[in-house]
C-alpha cells in the first residue's frame, strides 16, 4: 500500500465517524421542536443543520488540522493544503422539517479538484455509504452495484424538477410517451436518491432545478458513489457532471439504459 493509499483510508476511517456523529445530531432531535430559518428563496436552515455540522467539523479538524473544510453551514475554512472537504451537515432539510425522514449528511473529500472519497450516511435506515476513487462503493461495508436494465420500458427512474422550469414538459411528455414502467417524484435529499441508484433500488435519476441549483455539498460524495457503483453522472450537455460547480440538471442512471439520448441536448 502506497502512501497516498494508506492516508485514504485514513480519511475514510476518519469521514465514517464524522457521519456519523453528524447522523447521531440528526437521530437525537428528530422529535423536538426546530428552531427554523429562511437562508434565501426556497433555502431553510435549523438548528440541528448547525449543531450536526459542528459535530461533523469537530471530527475532521482534531484529525486533519492542517485541510481545508467547505461547510453549506460554516462557509470555508481554508489552508494551503491540496485536500478539502466538503460537508453537508443535513441534506435534505425540508424533508426532516416535514419528519419524512430522507435526510442524510453528506461528507465528499478532494485533492487537487479532483473527488477521492465520498461518504452518505442515512440515519433513518442505519445506511453509511462509501466510496475511494480507486475501490467499489460499498453500504455498511457491503458492495453495491448499479441495475443492469437496458430495456427503458422496463425502467424505473426518480424525477425531481419544478414545475416552473421548461423541462417539466419534456418530462412528462417522456413518461407518458415512452412507455417508462414507473417514475417516482422524490425530492428531500438529492444525495440520497442517488444513492438509489447506485444500490440497484431504482434504474435511474433525473433532477432539473435551473432555479434552485445544485451545489458541491450537495454532489460531490453521491456522485463518486454512483461511478464506483458503476453508474453514469451527467450534466446538461450529456457531459460528466462537474461538481464542484453549481449545476440545475443532473442525470443519474446505470449507464445500459442510454438516458443521455432523452435528457441531454
């Protein structure tokens, strides 16, 4: 094992335990009154988003003093060192305001702009994904793995978009005109309806949002998870998805199914 391999399962040892102090927070208030804020149009934060950051935070500064951490609540705490983690302390907030419980935190690590680790932990269903750029994605030391569906009548797939973006027509006109065998309408955590993809649950996942745009936070670990599980992330032009750059359209899926061809331009 080379260095570099051995400082990786470091930070993955290290990432685990950061998720699930963050998950214990959100375990540990799910029934008690919620102190709520509106950040900007459509943005809420709460209390437990805070306290579960500070728990997640704590964690990855006691065993990497010197990376730099970028929090959705704590904004950056930046250094001079090629690794930075990124942290989503709650995704999914409205979704646990709401107690439907799919909300996950999301903790993704990068070295030199480029993911090397991702980690998912769903409280709710005690399910701690987890991914090294150079090893399968796994579910609470398990290996997950992506459909084989190639047949997209036989599909089924996730959609999250709103109903004020143009996309919404070319959804629908693809659900009710493609003979799709089932489409869900999930919203709550976007980490986590990847992460359906990327455990077989679910063929595939389309999100358009161009109003309420994706950030790093919210990408950077389910996206690795889903490529180490063998699936596809792609951005609007049917390109590899860039998540460390604010995107509205996202799709996910298991790469036979050929979504591309339907969604992108």
């Amino acid at each position: 094992m080379t260095e570099q391999q051995r400082l990786l399962e470091e930070c993955r040892q290290v990432a685990e335990e950061a998720a699930l102090a963050g998950g214990r927070v959100l375990l540990a208030h799910r029934y008690a009154p919620l102190e709520i804020e509106h950040k900007a149009l459509q943005e809420v934060v709460t209390n437990v988003d805070r306290l579960s950051d500070e728990a997640i935070c704590a964690v990855l500064r006691r065993a990497f003093p010197k990376h730099t951490i970028v929090s959705e609540e704590s904004g950056v705490q930046d250094t001079a060192s090629p690794y930075r983690w990124i942290v989503d302390p709650l995704d999914g907030t409205e979704s646990y305001i709401r107690g439907l419980h799919f909300s996950a935190v999301t903790i993704a690590l990068t070295y030199q702009q480029e993911t090397v680790l991702g980690v998912v932990y769903h409280p709710f269903h005690d399910e701690l994904y987890t991914a090294l750029v150079d090893k399968p994605a796994t579910v609470n030391g398990h290996l997950v793995q992506v459909t084989s569906e190639a047949d997209l009548s036989q599909a089924r797939l996730i959609l999250d978009y709103s109903p004020r973006d143009d996309l919404r027509q070319r959804l629908n006109d693809l659900e009710w005109d493609r003979g799709i065998k089932q489409m869900m309408r999930f919203g709550g955590s976007f980490a986590l309806n990847l992460c359906q993809v990327a455990k077989g649950a679910v063929d595939g996942y389309c999100y358009g949002r161009r109003r309420n745009r994706l950030k790093s936070w919210d990408m950077a670990a389910a996206a690795l998870l889903v490529q180490r599980a063998g699936g596809c992330v792609l951005d609007r032009q049917g390109q590899p998805l860039n998540t460390l750059e604010p995107q509205g359209f996202v799709l996910c899926y298991n790469a036979k199914l050929a979504l591309e061809r339907l969604y992108c331009d």
